[in-house]
C-alpha cells in the first residue's frame, strides 16, 4: 500500500510539473540601451549562470515607468556550460516609445540608466 502511495504523489507532482512548466528565477539587468530603428524597443544586456538560461523578460509599462523583469529557468543537468557565467543581450519591444519614462529592474527595484 506504502508503494503505491509513494507512485502516485510522484505521479501527481510530476503531473503539476508538466501543467506549471518549469520554475524560474528572476536575474538584476546589467544594462538597457534604447535600440536604434524605428519601433519601440530596447536593447537589454545581463549576465547570470550559465547552468540557467533566459526564458523571458516581462514588461510592465505605465506612462511613469517601464519595468523589466529578467527571468530565467534552470538548464538540465549536466548542460551547463564551461564558462560560468553567460552574457546576453536581447531586444525588448515595448508597447510605447520610452520618451522620458524610468526603466526599472523589477528584480532589484532599482532604475536602470538607459544610453
């Protein structure tokens, strides 16, 4: 009886693995830069471990602030690379030109300089 219990919270959690999708991590922002072209985007840098890798960045825009929330999720194991750390940089669109709006690292809540 103890071992099918043991099978089926395995089972159950496995199940909620696969319908939550893998858990993530959020990172603090390195830099943001403001693209060059014609749309709306920026251009943001950071560095995390490379046993991660980058699954998203949110955005959350207001007419005050755009903040961005670097989130990362953990590689398989064994896959992680022989440097340690990873540097990327990734575009970024947002719904609005920045204009004098306050970038804001929503890991760190601090504002980020933008160039």
């Amino acid at each position: 009886m103890t071992a099918i219990a043991v099978i089926g919270l395995a089972a159950g959690l496995g199940v909620r693995w696969l319908t939550r999708g893998p858990d993530t991590t959020t990172t603090p922002i390195t830099s943001v830069a403001t693209a060059a072209g014609d749309g709306p985007e920026l251009e943001v840098s950071l560095t995390y471990s490379s046993c991660h890798e980058l699954d998203r960045i949110d955005v959350a825009e207001n007419s005050r602030t755009v903040t961005l929330t670097a989130r990362l999720r953990s590689r398989a194991p064994g896959s992680c690379g022989t440097v340690p750390t990873t540097t990327k940089t990734t575009p970024v669109p947002l719904k609005a030109p920045l204009d004098h709006r306050t970038v804001v690292d929503g890991t760190t809540g601090s504002p980020l300089r933008t160039g």
